[in-house]
C-alpha cells in the first residue's frame, strides 16, 4: 500500500480509508480494467448492424485487433494485477 500511495501521490491514509486492504484495491483494479473491457467490447460491436448474436463475433475480432494495437498498457496491467 505504501507504493499505491507514493505512486497515486496520496497518503497511505488516504489509500486505505478507501481500500482497507490490498485485496480490496486489487478487487476494483481488476472491476475497473473488466468495465474498460466491455465498453470498448461494445463499441467494436456497434460496428456492425444485425442482431446481437450477429455482431458479437466481429464486433470481437474487432476489438481484439483495436485492443492489440492501442491499448498495449491494458495488457501490462492486466499482467500486473496477476
């Protein structure tokens, strides 16, 4: 917790009146980076016209493509959070 608060440029007081533990603050880390999943899983979708069923599998492909080429911090973190 002591790096979460030199990074984040609050006090450890700060950190952990908010995240009582370090499994609480890895739990919304990881709730965070899963809703940024989503919303962009959903805009890749929004792609393409037809029903969910039919846009989901491009709407991935898509989005696996976009998250490749922009989003090369995403993965880092996601390798961090394990």
């Amino acid at each position: 917790m002591d790096r979460v608060a030199e990074e984040s440029g609050m006090s450890k007081g700060a950190v952990t009146y908010h995240f009582k533990t370090k499994r609480m603050l890895l739990a919304a880390l990881l709730e965070e980076y899963a809703e940024h999943l989503e919303a962009r899983l959903r805009e890749s979708e929004a792609l393409f016209s037809g029903a969910p069923e039919a846009t989901f599998f491009p709407g991935y492909v898509e989005w696996f493509r976009a998250f490749d080429r922009d989003h090369a911090g995403w993965a880092q973190i996601g390798i961090a959070l394990l």
